[in-house]
C-alpha cells in the first residue's frame, strides 16, 4: 500500500464516529484529542521529508508551472492528498464539536460531514450557514 493510498484509511475511523456514532461516549472521548489529523500527517511528512527542499522552493515562490510539473508526480499528489485529508479531518472535528456545543442535532450535522468528506469547502459553508441560523435563533 502506497502513502497515497493509506492517507484515507487512516482517517476514515474518525469521520465513521463522528457520522455514524456521534452521541457516543467514546465519540467524544476519542474525538477530543486534537491530535486526531496525525495519521494522516504521518503520510504527509514521509512523503514531505524527501522532497523538502524541492517543496520548499516551490511554496516560497508559488508558480503554477512548477506547482503542475510537482503535482504531476507520485510524492507530489500523494502529498496534496494526505494534507486535505488531515485538514478536513481538522476542520470537520472542529464542525462535530461546534456543533454539540451549538445544540446542532447530529441528523443535521452528520450529512454534513458526508458532504465535507468528498467536498470539504460546500461542507464547511454549509455547517457555518447552519451555524449561523442556529445561533441566530437562540439570540
């Protein structure tokens, strides 16, 4: 199995208890430790590592030319990949917790983290704009 290809397994536990067990105990109690991206992470340094100073040049001089020519090769897209799968991790365990802590229900909240999954940016609108009617009408 490639880094690419372990970046999601790593993480699907956690999304599985946020959307599918999101009033268990152990949810919460799993779900609390803020290092719940690092498996993913743990792909993104190993295939960041190697390639550091090739990166490094690149993102201090973003040209889309050289951004499309690393992107292109195996390290390149397996590192993007592994990095969105940590970052929406993040973003959608802030979102879980937001939306305990907001009286959310989970049949809102969950869908929503599906959404988030396969396209992250409509799922994060979507949980603020839900957030914002929800905090809106306890105002």
């Amino acid at each position: 199995m490639t880094l690419f290809t372990l970046a999601f397994p790593l993480a699907a536990p956690f999304w599985a208890l946020m959307i599918l067990a999101p009033k268990w105990r152990w949810t919460e109690r799993i779900m609390a430790s803020p290092w719940v991206p690092l498996l993913p992470l743990v792909c993104y340094f190993a295939l960041e590592l190697p390639h550091f100073g090739e990166w490094g040049r690149a993102m201090l001089r973003p040209d889309l030319g050289v951004l499309q020519t690393l992107l292109a090769t195996p390290w390149g897209a397996g590192l993007v990949w592994a990095h969105l799968i940590a970052f929406d991790l993040f973003i959608a365990r802030w979102m879980y917790f937001e939306g305990r802590a907001r009286g959310i229900s989970p049949w809102i909240v969950s869908p929503i983290l599906l959404l988030t999954i396969f396209l992250s940016p409509f799922g994060l609108v979507v949980f603020l704009v839900v957030r914002a009617v929800r905090l809106r009408s306890l105002a």
